[in-house]
C-alpha cells in the first residue's frame, strides 16, 4: 500500500495507530489461516501415515502368524506321522520283530 508522499505528511498520529491495528489484524489473519492449513495438511498426512502404518502392521501380524501356525502344524504332523510309522512296524510281520518275538521270549522263559 503506497501512498503518495502528499497523503503522507497530511496523516497524523491516528492514522499511523489505525494503520497498525490494521496491519496487526491483517498480518494476524493470513499468519493464522497458513498456520491453521498448515496443521490440518500435517494432521492429515499424519493420519495417513498412522493409517498405513497400521495396515502394514496388521499385514506383518497376519503373515507372522500364518506362518509360525504353520510350522507348528508342520511339526505336529510330522510327530504324529513318525508315532503311527513306528506303532506298525513295533506289531508288524516283518522277520526281525519275528525274531525278537520269538527267541526273546524263548530266552526269558527257558
């Protein structure tokens, strides 16, 4: 805002404490309009980021999951299959349970 330099020296003291107060709410306006964008951009870039965050969270969580369920089921399966494989070979035909079978308990009662 310029003034000619004749308007100048005709204001007085008044004026330059209007003029202040002007500036000062002007000034004080757009400071907080920018400042007030500013917070909502950066409180909505943080909730997006806090949003993703918690998806990629939630994500690993799932996964992390799956996967030890996984290796647990594997295991137990493999216990379990090694415990039936080996209940029928122990009452099986083959010749060694046979042998152990007969001549053991000869030796233990004759």
């Amino acid at each position: 805002m310029m003034w000619p330099m004749n308007t100048r020296q005709k204001m007085s003291t008044s004026d330059w404490s209007n003029l202040t107060l002007h500036l000062e709410k002007s000034l004080g306006s757009a400071l907080g309009r920018y400042l007030d964008s500013w917070r909502r951009n950066a409180t909505a870039a943080a909730d997006a980021l806090d949003k993703t965050l918690a998806e990629e969270n939630f994500r690993n969580v799932v996964w992390y999951l799956v996967v030890m369920i996984g290796m647990l089921a594997f295991i137990i399966v493999a216990i379990l299959v090694s415990t039936v494989k080996s209940k029928r070979r122990e009452h099986s035909d083959d010749p060694y349970h046979q042998y152990i079978e007969e001549n053991w308990t000869a030796q233990k009662t004759g």
